[in-house]
C-alpha cells in the first residue's frame, strides 16, 4: 500500500535545479522533492506520497495522524524492511535463520 504520510522537514537544499528536502516521518528520515510546495520552510510539516511533498499541514494534524499510523502498523508497512517483513510472514524469525538453512 502506498500512503501519503505526513513528515517534518529537517533540511532543504537545491539538486540540480530540484529543490529536494530531508523530512522525519515519525523517526524514518526520507529525501523528498519540494518542488510542488516551492514555498515549505525547515520545520513545517507536509503530506508526503511516493516522495513528493503535496501539501502543508499543522503540526497537532501530522503527530495525530503519525500516531494513528504507528498504532495501526502502517508506518512499518509503509517505510519497514522489505526482507525483513517477507520474512516475518513467512513465519522466520530473522533473515539470518534463513541464511544459516
């Protein structure tokens, strides 16, 4: 499932000509491309979806919804380990148990 996920920018800087972002998502950092919000500031927080930041949102909404996210499990859905999910539901309890087989 692909969410938009709302983050807190910690830096920006240009990238060849791309105004590009490093943004918190509840403790997964992520570089995410400005260019939609051209006016998102260090410290503001932005709905983000498949790296792009789309729009601006108030602090209090994004910790709810991070919140809620993190209860449900989606945050580790969205941003967790691929191999180490696979793994999990295939009932291993690590990648190393499978490496040792």
């Amino acid at each position: 499932m692909c969410l938009a996920v709302p983050g807190r920018v910690l830096d920006i800087e240009e990238r060849d000509g791309t105004r590009m972002a490093t943004v918190d998502f509840g403790g997964v950092v992520k570089e995410v491309c400005l260019e939609y919000l051209p006016d998102l500031q260090v410290g503001e927080y932005a709905i983000v979806h498949v790296g792009f930041a789309l729009q601006r949102l108030d602090e209090e909404s994004a910790k709810q919804t991070l919140e809620l996210f993190a209860e449900l499990g989606m945050l580790q859905e969205e941003f967790g380990d691929p191999w180490e999910m696979a793994a999990a539901e295939a009932g291993v309890d690590s990648l190393e148990e499978v490496r040792n087989q």
